[in-house]
C-alpha cells in the first residue's frame, strides 16, 4: 500500500461525491487498512505488530492527503503549504523556505530555537510570513493537546503571534459532535486552537472555532483578508 494507492482511490470518490469527498475520508482509510494488512501480511515488520505499522502509515498519509486536497485553492489565493517535516529534516533548503523557518521558530533561550510540530505550514512566497499552521489527527486524543501547547507557545512570541493554529481531523471518536455535554478534547479545541475542522459525514454542533471541512478555505481567505487590512 502506497500513498499514490490512498490519493488515487480519493481522487475516485471525488468523482462519486464531488465537493463532499472529505466526508468520506474515515471510509478511505478503513479500505486502505484493510490492503495494507494484506501487504503487511506477506513482508511483516520485524516487531511483527500490524497496528504500529498502520498507524504510523496512516498518520504520516492523512497528512499528505490533506496537503494535496487543499494545495490548489491554497494556492489560488497566492499562498503556499510546506510540509512540516522539510522544514525539520532537511539538510538544506532553498532561500524562501529557510525564511519561512526562520519565522517559525519558537525561542526557548538556552535551551536553542525550535520548531513547533505540526504538520501543514500556510505562507506567502512572497514576504514568507506565515498565515496559519495545520496539524491533522484521525482522533483528537493523537495530539490536541499538543497542537494548544504550540498555539500557547505561538502566543507567547511577537514575530509569531499572529500565526493560526489549525487542527483538521475525521474525528473517529466523535468528541467534537456535540458542544454539551463537552468532552476534554473539544474544550482545548474552542479555547487552545484557532479553528478545527471535520472531515466528516457525521452531524457536528458548530460554534466559531468547530466547524466542517469545506468551510477550512473560507475561513482561510477571511484570515488573509484580516492580515492586509
């Protein structure tokens, strides 16, 4: 199982669904599971637990899943994603993506300067300043709790302040269905992010900060219409 497999089976239910393709991602990933097992099943990995695997495959996919739903309309509003992971790992990189870099790193005095984890950086190519930064769970007990600590620390920064801290998932465990009786993820979510989004057929209770998927492109040219002002 490749992640070409996992974008080319979205790239037929967008066919299917049109615009409301994203709804259907807990779908996708559960097919997609089950050949993965398969392909595991016949070269198994040496701690020989499928689970691990797949999680790691899957997390590290629905990321690049979502980079690649988003990237056309990002783009159409002259801003760019970069994958976090080349901002981390890379040996080099080019001048604009070193600025970018640069106005991410959190000060931790002497202790260095760090990059947040997350998973999608929005930017302009032309100031690099950057928008927004996305990070994308299946569940929201994988990570929301670390996505409020990078919003908290953000904050804490001058040159990065300004910056949104976004969290996209299906939400399997349906913690942001309901606004009462609030669960502990859906409390960090409204107080500690920016904004999250669900990929999703299951019927939400919005408020500002909980909202469905389509609405991630609306909310991010508001953003970017606030930023010129």
């Amino acid at each position: 199982m490749r992640y070409e497999d996992l974008k080319a089976r979205y790239e037929q239910m967008k066919k299917m669904f049109g615009t409301n393709a994203y709804k259907h991602v807990s779908q996708l990933l559960a097919e997609a599971k089950e050949q993965h097992k398969k392909d595991w099943e016949r070269n198994p990995t040496r701690a020989k637990d499928h689970e691990q695997s797949w999680r790691a495959f899957k997390g590290k996919n629905l990321e690049k899943l979502l980079a690649d739903i988003i990237k056309d309309e990002v783009e159409a509003l002259g801003l760019r994603v970069v994958n976090g992971n080349t901002l981390e790992r890379a040996e080099r990189l080019n001048d604009e993506l070193a600025r970018v870099k640069n106005n991410l790193l959190i000060d931790y005095n002497e202790f260095g300067k760090h990059l947040p984890d997350v998973d999608l950086i929005i930017y302009s190519p032309k100031t690099c300043r950057i928008l927004a930064v996305v990070s994308s769970k299946v569940t929201l007990r994988e990570r929301i709790a670390q996505t409020g600590y990078w919003k908290i620390k953000l904050s804490h920064q001058k040159n990065t302040r300004h910056i949104k801290v976004l969290f996209v998932t299906p939400d399997e465990d349906k913690t942001l269905s309901k606004k009462e009786p609030t669960k502990k993820g859906r409390a960090i979510v409204e107080t500690d992010t920016n904004g999250t989004y669900v990929m999703s057929e299951s019927v939400i209770e919005e408020s500002e900060k909980v909202r469905p998927f389509h609405k991630f492109i609306d909310d991010l040219r508001k953003l970017l219409c606030q930023e010129k002002q």
